[in-house]
C-alpha cells in the first residue's frame, strides 16, 4: 500500500523570505556580485530555447548556436581577461550555463580557462599580444591527451624539437596514439588557435611536457602540417570533438609557454627553476585544477535544474486518488516525494562542498605548497563526489517525470548525458580518487580524529546533534582508512602494486567517506550561520537527513567500533522517516531557493500546471467540431 501525506503541505505556498536566506547558503553571501550576471544572460532571448513543438535542432546547428552564444557572451563581458582570471567567475559561468547550454558551457570553459587562462598565468610580463583571443575573432582549445595517453598525460608523446637555426619549436606526432585525443578543433566556429602539450626536446635532451601555443586554422582550412578529423558522436551534447595530429609543424620560440618551469634562452640553452620533469608538467597544466572547480559548477547547476523541474511537475501532475476520491498530485506519494526529499538534501550538500572547495582553492592557490596541494586535493575530491551524485540526482529526477522527462524539450535528457561528460573530464574520477586515496591512506588518520573523533571510543551526543553527526562521520573515514593498511600491511609479498590492490577498496571508500564529511561539516557550518527561524529548521532538516542516510549505511560498522548504541542504530530508520516528511513538506520552497530564473523555467513545457497545452492540436477535432484538418496536416 501506498504512503501519503497531506498533498496540501508539500504544494504549500514558497515562503519568500526563507528561500532567500537558503538562496544565500547555496550561493554564498555575495550571490548577486557573484551570480547576478549569469543568471540575467540565461534569461535573455539568445540563450532561451525554442518554443515546443517545432522539431529541435540538428547536432550541426545546437554546435553552430553555441559558438554564436559564445560570442554574444563575450561581446556581453566587461573583459574576457578579468574572467579568465577570477576562479569563482569560472565557477558561476559553469554552473548556470551548463543547464541551459552544456555545449556553450563546454566550449566557453575549454576557451576562457584552459585555453585563455593558461596564456595568462605564463604571461607574467603581459608581452604576449591576445587582443585576437580576448575578441574572439580567433577561438581557443586545448591539446593535452592523447588516443594512448588520458589520465597519464603526463607521458604523451607529441614531440616540440628545438632548432636552433630558425630559433622555433618543430611539433610532430610520431604515431597514431600521440594523436590529441578530444579537443575541439575543428573549424567549427570559425579561425581556432591550441594549447598543445607536447615534449620538449633541446639538443636531444628531452625536458618534459610544456605547452605551445599554435595556430590551428584559419577563416578557410586547416593550416599546413596540421591534420583535424572528427571524431564519432559521443553521447551528450554535440562537441566538435577531432583527432588532431601535427606533422613537422614549425612554431617560433615564443610559442612555448615557460615561465619557472623552464625556458629556452636567447642563447638556445634550455634553463629551469622547476627540478623534475613531473613537476614542470604539473605546473603546465595547472589550470585543470580550476577545470576540476568547474566540472564541479556545471554538475551542481545541472541538478539543481533538474530537481526543480521534477519538483514542479510532480506538483501539478495529478492521477487517480483512488475511489471515490479527487485526483492527487504525484508528489502526495511517498513513493514519489520520498526520493525528491532525498535528492533535495544531497543537492545542498554538493553546492555547500562545491563552495567549500572554490573558497579553500581560491584562498590557497597563491599561498605555501603545502596549503595549496590541501586544497588542491579537496578540489579533487569533490569534484569525483560531486559529479558521481548529480548523476544519480538528475536519473533519478528524470525518472519521477516519467515519460515527459524522456523529451528533449523539457530540459532534462542532455543533463542525463551531459554529467557522464562532466565525470571524465579533467580527469575521470576513479583516477582522482585512487590518487587522493593513496596519498590519504597515512595522512589522514590523524586528521580524522584531530577533527572531531571519539579517542576513548565511546559516543557522545544525539541524533539530532550535527556536530555530533559530523564525529561520527569522522569515524567511518577513520574505520575505512584503518582498514586499508591492516589489507596492505597483510598482503602477500609482491611489490606495491599488489599491496596497493589489497588496500585500494577501502582507501576508495575512505576517500568518497572524507567527501561525505566534508559537506556534512560545511552543512553544520551553514546552519550554525543562521539566525534562528524557518530557514535555520528548512537547512538543519536537510543536514540531519544528508548525515543520518550515510550513517545509516555504514551504522555496522559504528556499531561494532562502540561509536553507536543499539538503540540508536534501532532508531536511524525511524528518524530518517521522520525527516523526510519534513523535508518534503517544503520542497518547493527549497526549489524555489535555487535562483532559477523564471523565464528559464518557463522554456520547459512540464515546469508549468499547464503544460499539457504544448500538447494541443489546433486542427483536432476538440477544436475544429468534427470537421477533418487538411490531408497531410503536420506540426
């Protein structure tokens, strides 16, 4: 039998006020500085989607669109440059023009971080002219990976080989699987410059990966010695993703793109400040970093929107009530607010870790390394957490609006596709968190307990206590990572790899456990920032819930450790019942706190009580009275 609750309190009418205040949690204290401008522009008639039901556009033409977006948004910037620059622009480009455009999004990311940003950091002397990027009258991509070289492009294999006579860099690819795997290089969008990461050979010493810039293409063609082919169609929105190879294509010595890491002199001596050539890598490509913040952005603004739309429909879909009862809206249902309620509380804790991490990388990124390679490290580990749990947010979104969110256009299929993008790009998550797990598996025990643990073993507090929460998901960090060396520590002889491969599950699930942490840490903190009222209860329901569903998963585990009574782990399921009727009695009030504008919304046909009007036939008989519509009548 079904469980319901009162269908009036979960469609009550949205506080303003409280959704305000929660509008600033999610957003931060500067959310209109922050935010303002991206969430007009998405509202503007450039970037608002077709109306329903002419047919949608070709993958050429959704290609063609973005790149003029691109244009209309950078004619639209006080300065490309300052974007490229400001870490939490980034961030706020991504994270409300991906829902609307991930194609856009992708491109402008790939054009004003990787590409721009990267000229910009290495340009310490502001001598490099980029008056051609900053007006977009040529576009920027970024040539890192390889068919043979992904995760460790740290090993590609494209070749720059210094010449000394002509005082350049000469760019080849010496066989198929040094082929730049993915960039969007084709002439799409008009004249394209790259980043390419290639190794650096001066007087057949090879130095490392460093990047150059080259010209790609022009008005017309293809530029002499560089070979572009398209790629198949990948799944989500269409990219003008190629295979891009290079043969004996010259460059001038200002092409490379040094700094500390190394340069080539006027004397043609190779020099660098930078010892390894890892390090120098890494310092090449340190704007993935900010890529990973990004991926972030896109994947929190994409289920955000996506739960909004889900909880709109659910409000004005009504089905049978049973008999001699008056239809109910679908979000009566536990079966179908239950779910919602559960995604509303894991969507503010991946936009409260989301923040936590832009706000530490942000804070670190020019600071000592030690404080920079923490927070760089919480970047990453965010960024796997955050990107996996949209996914499982936005499927299962899509699954509560039933065969309506299976059409284009009502906003949530490319958000189904587009996060699998988001997932592997930048680096595909399992690798960022075996490196995080790996490095995590000594270091942070100690920090584990340091940061809230019980010592002595014994629990101290209550449910309803979010500190106390938050201690106890310091233990299963603890349990999960202690776990993981005991396997290590017992591992058959073998070398590190087999060592490794004992130890890596649990070390993996320490590492997702530390995410879990983190938010429910910066949950504690958001609701602790607020006065007492209705948003303060709203925030620390869905705090409570984010918390006790992962303790509940792993409350064998506290069981066992002393870190949970019986009676408590008796009493989990009851208090997450408990919970989640709270929560889903405001759920649109909690949706309406995302900021989305209405005019996007409105774009969507099952965002309105309406909706089955995009549906009607002008030349039905509901409205014609019988007569027949003209032979080969068609939308």
């Amino acid at each position: 039998m079904t469980t319901t609750i009162d269908c009036t309190a979960v469609t009550e009418p949205v506080t303003e006020h409280v959704a305000d205040r929660l509008t600033t949690v999610l957003l931060g204290a500067h959310a209109r500085r922050e935010h303002g401008f991206w969430q007009r522009i998405i509202a503007t008639e450039p970037f608002r989607r077709p109306a329903f039901p002419p047919p949608g556009p070709t993958s050429d033409e959704q290609l063609a669109l973005a790149y003029a977006r691109l244009r209309t948004l950078n004619n639209a910037l006080d300065s490309g440059a300052r974007l490229a620059a400001d870490p939490r622009g980034l961030a706020a480009l991504h994270e409300w023009l991906a829902p609307v455009d991930p194609t856009l999004a992708t491109v402008a990311g790939i054009h004003y971080n990787l590409f721009l940003g990267s000229l910009l950091d290495h340009d310490t002397d502001r001598s490099r002219d980029l008056s051609d990027f900053l007006a977009m009258r040529r576009i920027g991509t970024f040539l890192c990976t390889e068919v043979a070289h992904g995760n460790d492009a740290a090993a590609v294999e494209t070749t720059a080989t210094y010449d000394p006579a002509r005082d350049g860099f000469v760019l080849h690819t010496p066989h198929l699987g040094a082929q730049k795997f993915m960039p969007n290089t084709s002439q799409a969008g008009g004249p394209k410059s790259g980043l390419v990461a290639a190794r650096l050979f001066v007087g057949g010493v090879d130095h490392g990966v460093f990047l150059l810039l080259v010209p790609l293409t022009d008005a017309f063609q293809t530029l002499p010695g560089v070979r572009i082919r398209r790629l198949p169609a990948r799944m989500g929105s269409p990219v003008d993703h190629c295979l891009t190879s290079f043969d004996q294509v010259f460059v001038g010595r200002e092409a490379l793109l040094g700094g500390a890491q190394g340069q080539v002199g006027d004397d043609g001596v190779f020099r660098s400040g930078t010892a390894g050539r890892r390090r120098r890598f890494l310092a090449s490509i340190a704007r993935v970093t900010t890529g990973r913040i990004c991926m972030s952005a896109s994947a929190v603004g994409s289920a955000r929107t996506t739960l909004a739309i889900a909880v709109r429909y659910s409000g004005h879909r009504y089905i049978s009530g049973g008999r001699a009862l008056p239809p109910l809206a679908v979000i009566a249902h536990r079966s179908h607010h239950g779910p919602l309620a559960g995604a509303m509380a894991t969507v503010f804790a991946m936009s409260l870790l989301h923040r936590r991490a832009l706000d530490r990388w942000e804070a670190a990124v020019h600071g000592p390394a030690p404080e920079r390679e923490a927070a760089g490290q919480l970047v990453d580990i965010a960024k796997g957490w955050i990107t996996w749990q949209a996914r499982s947010v936005i499927v299962e979104c899509r699954e509560r609006c039933g065969a309506q969110g299976l059409l284009e256009s009502n906003g949530i299929t490319e958000l189904v596709t587009g996060v699998e993008g988001a997932i592997t790009a930048e680096g595909d998550n399992l690798a960022i968190h075996a490196k995080a797990a790996s490095e995590m598996v000594i270091s942070a025990m100690p920090a584990a307990l340091d940061e809230g643990g019980f010592p002595d073993g014994s629990p101290a507090g209550g449910l309803d206590d979010l500190w106390y929460l938050g201690r106890l998901l310091a233990q299963v960090e603890r349990i999960q990572f202690a776990r993981s060396r005991a396997r290590m520590a017992r591992a058959p002889h073998g070398g590190p790899l087999k060592r490794w491969n004992a130890g890596s599950g649990p070390a993996l699930r320490g590492v997702e456990a530390h995410a879990y942490r983190q938010a429910a840490d910066a949950y504690a903190q958001a609701v602790e920032d607020l006065p007492e009222g209705p948003a303060r209860e709203r925030l620390s329901d869905l705090a409570r819930l984010f918390a006790l569903r992962w303790i509940e998963r792993n409350s064998g585990d506290l069981l066992v450790a002393g870190h949970l009574t019986a009676g408590q782990v008796d009493g989990l399921t009851e208090t997450i019942e408990q919970l989640v009727t709270a929560v889903a009695a405001h759920l649109p009030e909690l949706a309406a706190s995302f900021g989305l504008p209405e005019e996007l919304l409105a774009d969507w046909p099952i965002t309105g009580a309406r909706y089955a009007e995009a549906y009607d036939d002008p030349d039905a008989s509901w409205h014609t009275g019988g007569r027949l519509a003209p032979a080969g009548a068609e939308w």
